[in-house]
C-alpha cells in the first residue's frame, strides 16, 4: 500500500510500504476514506532532522473498517469510523473522564509506535476504545465535516471549552489556521456575545466571518492587543483561544486577556514557560488545555453536523489524491492553502 | 495613634504617627479590633531594601467603624466590620463579577497607596464596597475566625476554588502555613474525597488534620512527589493547593498534579515563569488563581464560621499587642508561630 513518510524536513515523500495489518487482538484495520494535513505537521515539516526510514505521517482521518482482531467488541467489518488523533482504550479512569488524550493504554497516531493516517490503510490499536462508529454510510455531502471531528474541529472545541466559553462572554481567538476557524465555531456554538479574530490572511478571514467572528483585528504584538482592548471597553476578553503555540502568540494572548479570564490553548507548545506574575496571577487569569480529547467531543458535535448547524469541514480549501500530499504540505507551509483534504 | 512602620528587611517598628482620619468622602475611619501579620509579610521581612520613612504593614483587619465620610450609604458609626486585605468599590464591572480585586478603583492595604492594619486605627477607602458589616456585635470568641474572613480563610477557599475541588476529589495542599491550612478546611468543606497536606512541622499537622487533611507527606522534592503519587493510585491528585509561591513549591505542584487536573495559586509568585509543556500541557493541567476576592467569599464562608462548623481562627496560635508586634514578626519568620494575631 502507499503511505506518506517525512523523512527530514520539508522531505515528505509518498511511498509503497508493506500492508498495515491487524497485530494486536484489540486492533482494528481501517481503510482511509479520507485524511488530512494538520497545521501541527507543519513543525516538523519546517525543523525535522533527518530520520532514518522516515516517519509515518497523519493522524486525522475516517474510514471503513476491514477486520477487527479477536478481542474487538464494538467495531465491525463494513463499519464507517471517525480516528481521532489518538488512540485510547475507552475504559481507564481517563477514558471515563474523558481525557482520552491521558488514557493509560493511549498514545498518538503517527508518532513512531503506531504509523499515520495520510496512507490508504491503518492500523488501529485499542479499536473498542479508539474509534467512533457512524450513525450513516460514508457520505461525501458531509466527508470534510465529520473528518474534522477527528481533530482540528474537536480541538477548537476544546480551546473553547478550556477558556471557558459561554453566553454573553466576549472571545479572542489567536491563529486564523484549521483550528482557529474551528474554535469560531465552537465559541459561536457556546454563545460568545463578541468573537474577534485575530488574522490577517482575507481568505480565512471571511470564512471567520461565515463562522461568526464578529471583529478582526489584523495588527501584531502591542498594536493588536491594544485593538482587541478597544474593542471590549478596554478590558480584554474573558476567553482567548490560543491556537498557535508560539512564543509571540502566547504574549499576545496574556496581554489580551481581561482579569479572571482563561486562555484555553491548544497550540503545541513551542515556547518554554508562561509568565507567572503580572498579568497572569495579579490578573487572576486562568491557563488550561492540551491535546484535545476529540473522542469525547464527537458525540457532542456530531449531531450539529448531521444537522448542518455547523460546517467545521468548510477548513478544507483543497483536496489532493495520496501521490500529492507533498504538494500539500507545500501548500500549506506557504499558506497558500488553509487545510488539505487528502482521497487516497 | 500607634501603628506598624517596616524599614527595611528585619527592622520593624510600632511607633506614633498622625492619626487615621477621613480623607475622601466615600472613606470611612475604623479601629483595628483585631489585626494579624501574615505569611506575605515575611517576604518583605526577608528581603525589603530600606524604604525612608518606613512602609506601614498589616492588611488584615475587623474593626469598629468610628467615621465615614459624607458620600457613605452602606456603613455606619458602631458598625463591625471585616476588612479584605484589598479595598474595592462594590460596583465596578469586577466587583459584580466577584472579583473584587481587581476593582478598577482598587487596590491593597499596606501597599505605599492607603497605610496597614497592624495600627490602632486605619482608613478605609471605598468603605460602602470595601467592608463588610457583620450581623453580630464585637464577639471576643468568634474574633479569631472572623479575622481570617479578611484574609487567610478566603484565600484558602479561593485556593481550593481555582484548583477545582469538588466532591469525590484528591486534593494536595502544599504549605502548611496559615493559607495552607485554610486550604484544607476549605477543601473538606467542598467535599473532597482526599486531602493530603505537605508539611513536616508536627503543630501545623496536627492542625491540619483536626481540619480534614487524611494524610501528611513529610518529604520534599521528588521524593515527596513520589509519595504523593503513592498515596493516590499514582497517577496524583486532582486539586493542588499551591499556597507558598516559591520555584520549588510550584515545581511540586506540577509533579503531583494530576492530568486533568487543576493547580490553584495563592502564593505570591516568587517564580518566574511556569513550565509550558511537560506536563501542564500535554497533560491538559489548569493552572489558576491569585489574589483572592476574599470580599466575595465573607458572605458564602461566614454562615459556618457563625454557627461553628468551620473554625479557621485556630490557626492564630499567639496573640500579641501592638508593641510586641516586632516579635511577632520574629516568631513568625522563625517558624515559631504559624499566625501572629495583633490586639491593638
């Protein structure tokens, strides 16, 4: 079969690799109806060194499931699944918190155990736990929604619900990529009163706005944070989604932040502390999030998709078959595109 | 009249100065019934450069209302009155939303701005939004309790309330100074499940336990994260109490908090920054917290210190005068005295 591997940075090639198989009894195999690139596989895309074989890539996807190992009990052949970006086993203490992301039997796709999703098959650990059974076939009116619910639409969510979003609260959103526009979304769907975006790409813009961002604000560092103050009374937001994870947009997300408010982020990290004093604890602001339990959330947003209240798939501006994936990544470094749909 | 001057690190004098009188309309005059030193003090105790002139300390107060200004509704003459450590309007944007402190025309006693508690008498700026009138007379028995109300007890409780303590939760305290052990009445009396104080001082444990913490962890550094981790199915607890503030005291909190879980801060930060990834994102952990809105939490916590069923007041453990103040300051700092109260 071929799968998409990195094997540097900037090096990602489509290849033929041996057939993903079932290994362990609770594995599933899922044939890829659709995949994706994330905004997160553009960091190693841009500071990868050199890995020998290269690195299975993709974590985002839904697909129909071939076969099930022995042990598996709630997934079947023929079955239409969502994968979230991580693997859990759906009965740990986490699991039945749902934190899925901390399950103790968990772990990601397309991390070096478990290969990734850009790929025509994979396979599937923890399938009982892991995998989302769909209510309808495999539809292609609703295919770029319901592969959002494996990742960037679940972690908008997440960044809302961390920032504790809610009726009348005015909302900030840092990064105008995949999930910032999903995070519109969700904040629009928890009733913000005041959603401002900040971006400065028109394309994405306009699509915040479809989504219901009710402001931009195109400046960076001080100017931008003193825009989004002069637009909420000069106080800043209760919410911000942080969905970038740089250095420069966690700065802008404390100083934009109204006293006793909460930044939910969801950005990997790629900065190394959060300041502790001023505004942060003076303020009393609240920081929370991580990787987003998108198992938990797809029963929560999947009817709002069936139903067409929300339209996260609307991400996706292009659609490439497996051997251009390399073009996707281009795509998307160049920010030439804002989310790839991958058909194998 | 007398009151409390620091000079610098180590150099605290009772000495006389002008009397407190009315200076803004919307201020009132209150005798200090019963003031106290606190752990925050002994910051300044350790490491104050020389200020000329002396900083006026204490910031804790119930007093008697001898005064008020013209444009004074809510507070009378003979009124007994809790003092948060922080003076706030009551009508702001965040005075309604209870967070009194960050009161847009608020600000803290002893601050430089409006002079301390530990005085025979002080000024209240704000005094209709600022104090709190309390439904009983001067009460010697209940005094102790009640002073905790403008300070200590509150911040334990908002300690336990950013930290998300709820019922069925494991919670850690880490401190076992006044804060600290507020934290565990506080953490009891929202119904967690576990309450685990660290600490090594046998009076101040023994404190902690007549107040609900079901176990102690002596160790420090790693070693004490291991217990922890131990004594909690080791995966850690769910609610950390961070009420030191120190880089070592946060750095447990980080090793002990469970994924999923919250950090709640009370400590003055004395760190610089808290580490972003490991494990605070990947492990989806909440850190919040700061100075507590303790005049919002006079009215939820006084009902059960009125009829007994919390007793926050026990942990003064040495009542001094006015001029013995300095000593108080003395015991506090050498780990004599968990909380010093001051009768003017």
């Amino acid at each position: 079969m071929r799968a998409t591997l990195m094997y540097s940075a900037g090096d990602v090639r489509v290849e033929h690799v041996p057939d993903a198989t079932i290994v362990e009894p609770t594995d599933a195999l899922v044939r890829v109806v659709r995949a994706c690139i994330c905004g997160s596989d553009l960091w190693p895309y841009r500071d990868m060194p050199p890995v020998e074989g290269g690195r299975s890539m993709g974590h985002e996807a839904i697909g129909v499931v071939e076969d099930v190992g022995r042990d598996v009990r709630r997934v079947k052949a023929g079955d239409f699944v969502i994968m979230p970006f991580a693997f859990s086993d759906g009965t740990c203490e986490f699991c039945q918190e749902r934190l899925q992301t901390s399950c103790v039997h968990g772990g990601f796709f397309g991390s070096g155990r478990v290969n990734g999703a850009q790929a025509e098959a994979l396979r599937i650990p923890q399938a009982d736990g892991t995998l989302y059974v769909l209510p309808t076939p495999a539809d292609d009116a609703l295919a770029a929604s319901l592969l959002s619910l494996s990742d960037v639409m679940g972690t908008g969510h997440h960044a809302a619900l961390a920032a504790r979003v809610a009726p009348g609260k005015r909302v900030a959103v840092i990064g105008d990529g995949a999930v910032g526009l999903c995070g519109v979304i969700a904040a629009k769907r928890l009733g913000a009163e005041q959603i401002i975006m900040l971006g400065r790409h028109a394309d994405r813009i306009a699509l915040a706005r479809a989504f219901g961002a009710t402001g931009v604000v195109g400046e960076r560092g001080e100017a931008g944070a003193a825009k989004v103050r002069e637009l909420t009374g000069g106080f800043g937001v209760h919410a911000v989604l942080e969905c970038v994870g740089s250095d420069t947009s966690m700065a802008t997300a404390m100083a934009i932040v109204r006293a006793g408010g909460a930044i939910g982020r969801v950005g990997v990290p790629h900065y190394d502390a959060i300041p502790a004093a001023q505004p942060a604890f003076y303020g009393n602001v609240t920081v929370s999030g991580g990787p987003a339990p998108v198992r938990a959330y797809i029963e929560d947003l999947l009817p709002d998709v069936l139903e067409g209240r929300i339209e996260p798939g609307r991400v996706f501006d292009r659609v490439v078959g497996l051997e251009q994936v390399p073009a996707g990544y281009r795509a998307m470094d160049a920010r030439e595109s804002v989310k790839v749909m991958v058909k194998p």
